[in-house]
C-alpha cells in the first residue's frame, strides 16, 4: 500500500459541497481497464504508474461482463505474471469492477494511517475509499445504463464519437442518479493533474475526447458515511475507459 | 493518384522509402465483412448455410484447430452464445446461423494452450 496520498488544498471548499462534509480527497489512484498484449486487464495506478494489481487483486471484489443488452456474462480474474487479466465466458460489450481501498485516517496535516476513526479517535479526516472502473469494449446498440455494484458511475450521455477533439457529455451517477459536485478529470493516464472539472447540477460535464486510442476519465466524488463510527466519508472513485480506433492502415 | 505518384517519386529520389505498414491484411478475403482488433482481423462471412468466421492475426492466419470459437449474438433483447466449429485453416464455421440485421455480434476466439482471448463486435446491417 503507498502511501503517497494527495493533500488536499480545498479543504475549505469542500466543507461546502452538497453533502455537508468536510470533503477531502485522499487518493488520486484508481482502477481502469486497458487492453495488454492484447488482453483485457484491469489495472491500478495513475499517469504513467501502472502499478502492481496482483498484489491488490484480494481487495478486488466484482469483476463483471456484460452483452449488448447488459446482461451478464460470468467473468474472472486471471493472474498472468505481473499483470491481472480478465476472462469472460464470452465477449462482452462492458465490464466493469470495484475495489474497495480500506480506511484511511489522519490528524490535521498528517500522514495517513490505514486506520479506522475507532483505531484513531483523534482523527480530523477519516475515509473510506472505494475504486469502480468501467470499461466499454465493444461496439454499443443502447446507451449505457447505471450498472450493479457501481455506487458512482460515469457514463457517456451520446454515442461515442469517432475521433478526438469532439466534445462528449459525461454523466456522473451516484447510486445510479445523476450528482452535481463529482470531480472529473479528463484523462487520468496522460494528463492525471489536470484541473478537475465539477459536474453541473444536473451531474454532467463536457469535454473533448482527448485520445486517438485509450480514454480513461476519472470522477471523484465524497459522499456521506455509512458508518460513521469508523470513517467520517466515502471517498468514491470512478473510472470510465474507452477507446478511439486509430486510422485504418 | 498523380500527386502520391509525384511525392512517391520524390521519395525515392531522396532515397527514402514511403512508411511501412505496421499490420498486414485489413480487407476481406472471404466477401465478408471485417472488423480490426489491432493487428487481428476478424471477418464474419454470411453464407446459406450458416456463418463463418476467419481469423488472421497481422500476416498469418491462426491455426483454427488451436483455438475455439464462440459467436454471441444478442437481437431482439435475447443473447445466444454459438459455438463455432474449427474448419480447415483459420475458418470457424457455425451451421444454419443465421445473423438478423442489427444483431449485435460479439466473437471470441480462445487460444486453447495459453487461455489468451481474442475478440471484437460487429453490429450487422
């Protein structure tokens, strides 16, 4: 587990968002979904940092397929040296996953400690991270709904374009409703510090397609607790990863 | 045309050559219809008496006999998994399929050593 945890530099501005918490964001990693060697694998990291997943794949808890209509198809996780595939008893248009990343606690600007509020009653930030990835694989007949098991999901509001540079309207849905607050940054492999792009009140945001090739949007957001003994937030992290096909050669 | 012939030339004259492909075959071969996955190609052939599939990964078309072969088609709210049977070279093959328009067809082809997968889409028109 690093511990290379993001200070935040909004806290004050967080004590104002919707849910009335003192929002900070503990962890800029996540999950997605790429294409290695061909194969579907789910990784961690963020940029560049394709991290270790088999270390963490215990902490996975659904991998899913599903068909043009949604349904789903049984799938698994594979470990193949150092990376984490996923195999599906058929070819699936979605998959998606969610890990949950423990809890972490900290006093004022201190580290974070893999701590509960219990553990840590002094604690000013305590949260519970929870990491979703959702990858679109292959070609859709019907828009893309709220999927099981993703409490905060982002899904693309028109069909995917053909090629970069063509603005998309994203959707960010908290237990499958729309949410205004959720932090969004276009393109957490290429671009992982970009200024983060607040959803609107109607949960959405606009961006360009950024790449001919790999889109992974990442949202944020930091909902209430559902168990306020141990953690005062949950930090939620979504991934949205797609992919623009390259000129035919 | 003229102008590529002309900037084809020059190329030459300069003695530098034209950039090389990075893939092979991107086109049917069979009259089908194709989809790229990277460098492999897969081509789904309609025929009466069922469908076909062909495989060719860059250059070289897979051993058909290696590998198995499932054709998902989800038409009508309804997926049916079909399973291909291995024919000469890299041709699968599934009797008395047939594919409805707007079917959306889902194909996975797995290598049988290694557990690998190989797959892609295509919505029939």
């Amino acid at each position: 587990m690093h511990r290379r945890f993001r200070l935040s530099r909004a806290l004050a501005l967080a004590g104002a968002m919707a849910v009335g918490l003192t929002a900070v964001t503990a962890e800029a990693h996540g999950i997605w979904f790429a294409q290695r060697a061909k194969q579907l694998a789910l990784i961690y990291g963020i940029g560049a940092d394709d991290l270790d997943m088999v270390k963490r794949l215990p902490q996975v808890e659904k991998i899913e397929a599903y068909d043009a209509d949604y349904q789903p198809i049984k799938a698994a996780a594979r470990v193949a040296g150092p990376i984490v595939l996923v195999d599906s008893d058929a070819q699936p248009t979605v998959v998606a996953a969610v890990m949950p990343y423990g809890t972490w606690s900290r006093v004022g600007t201190g580290e974070f400690e893999k701590k509960t509020l219990q553990e840590m009653p002094n604690a000013t930030v305590s949260t519970h991270n929870i990491k979703y990835a959702v990858a679109i694989v292959g070609q859709l007949s019907k828009p893309l709904p709220a999927l099981p098991g993703q409490v905060v999901q982002i899904v693309p509001a028109g069909p995917i374009p053909a090629t970069l540079g063509t603005p998309l309207k994203y959707v960010v849905l908290y237990n499958g409703k729309p949410v205004a607050g959720a932090k969004v940054v276009n393109d957490m492999v290429n671009d992982p510090d970009a200024k983060e792009v607040e959803t609107g009140a109607d949960g959405s945001v606009t961006l360009p397609v950024r790449n001919q090739g790999l889109n992974v949007i990442r949202a944020v957001y930091v909902g209430p607790s559902d168990q306020p003994k141990l953690y005062k937030q949950v930090e939620h992290t979504a991934t949205l990863a797609f992919t623009l096909p390259h000129a035919p050669e | 045309m003229k102008k590529l012939a002309t900037a084809l030339c020059c190329l030459a004259a300069l003695g530098l050559s034209a950039p090389t492909l990075a893939h092979g075959f991107t086109k049917p071969q069979h009259g089908g219809v194709v989809m790229m996955n990277g460098e492999t190609l897969f081509e789904l052939v309609a025929q009466p008496a069922g469908v076909s599939l062909y495989m060719i990964d860059e250059d070289d078309p897979v051993n058909a006999a290696g590998m198995t072969a499932k054709l998902s088609v989800t038409a009508g709210g309804k997926r049916s998994d079909v399973a291909m049977v291995a024919m000469k070279g890299n041709q699968f093959f599934a009797k008395g399929l047939k594919l409805p328009k707007g079917a959306n067809v889902g194909v996975q082809v797995t290598n049988k050593a290694t557990g690998a997968r190989y797959g892609t889409t295509f919505i029939i028109k």
